[in-house]
C-alpha cells in the first residue's frame, strides 16, 4: 500500500466540491455567530429580532465578499445573492475570475474541453453590464452563431493571435 506524505501529515491536501461547500457553511455559520455575538454586545437583546439578524447576515457577507476579493486577486467581481426557499435561506457568493484583456482569441472551457473562441465585449442594456460574446474559429475564421461567454470560462488569451 502506497500513501502520500506531505506537509500536512501524509493526508492529500485536495478535497471534494461537497467538502468545501461544508467547509464553507461552517465558516459563514462561525462568522454569522461571531457578527450576530458583537451586535449584541453592542445592544443586548436577546434574541435577535429579524431585522438585527438580517444586519448581521449582510454585514457577515460583505465581510466575505472583501476576503474573497483579498485572497483572489484575479477575482475583481464577487457578488451575492440571498435565496429564500421553504428550508429557509441561503447566501450564493460568486467570485468571478476576469482573464479578459481585450478584444481577441482566447481558450474557453466548455463542458470539459477547451474550445478557441474569438470574443469581443458588448453592453447590454438589458442586464446593465458588460458581456462577452464568442464566436468559435473554423480554419481560421470565426464562425456564427455567437455565444455568451462567462468570464469565469475563459482559460488564457492566447497572445499574438490575429482575429
């Protein structure tokens, strides 16, 4: 039998999308007491009423959302959503990668495989934002239909490429 010794006593340091998701449920669980323990420290009502709890999930979140952008530097854009469902609620964060760099060829990930897209970024007044639009390249020429392109797909510019 074959094991893996490394610095963090010969455990593999990789784990599963469903460990992370609960390795970060008890971080915002641990993050949202310790914020709701300081606002009543503040103000001491116990319990909490609805809208103290509400403050102290967004001002948690915001707090997350500036490590995230801290720690991930290619991360500029992390957003939030809170989502309310008969379970309760939950907070979605999104950090979203920007290797965009302008107008250009660039490898993009799509289910699993890497694709060349040649992408160019439009305003769209209907989501108020800046999208990316990808046309796959066929012998050497992009080709219709365009996709969207989420930024957080797209792998690396690829440098010199004429389009």
């Amino acid at each position: 039998m074959q094991t893996d010794h490394n610095s963090n006593g010969g455990r593999d340091a990789s784990f599963s999308r469903r460990e992370f998701f609960q390795i970060a449920e008890r971080s915002t669980a641990a993050a949202l007491l310790a914020t709701a323990t300081a606002a009543t420290a503040e103000n001491p009502q116990l319990p909490l009423t609805e809208g103290q709890l509400s403050e102290a999930i967004e001002a948690c979140i915001e707090q997350i959302k500036t490590l995230l952008a801290l720690l991930r530097a290619d991360c500029p854009t992390v957003r939030s959503h809170r989502i309310m469902n008969a379970a309760g609620s939950a907070v979605l964060i999104i950090a979203e990668r920007n290797v965009f760099d302008g107008e250009g060829l660039y490898e993009v990930a799509v289910n699993g495989q890497t694709v060349i897209f040649s992408i160019r970024s439009w305003w769209s007044e209907q989501e108020q934002q800046q999208q990316l639009w990808g046309a796959r390249i066929w012998d050497g020429r992009p080709t219709g239909p365009r996709d969207l392109i989420a930024p957080a797909a797209i792998l690396r510019k690829i440098e010199g490429a004429a389009t």
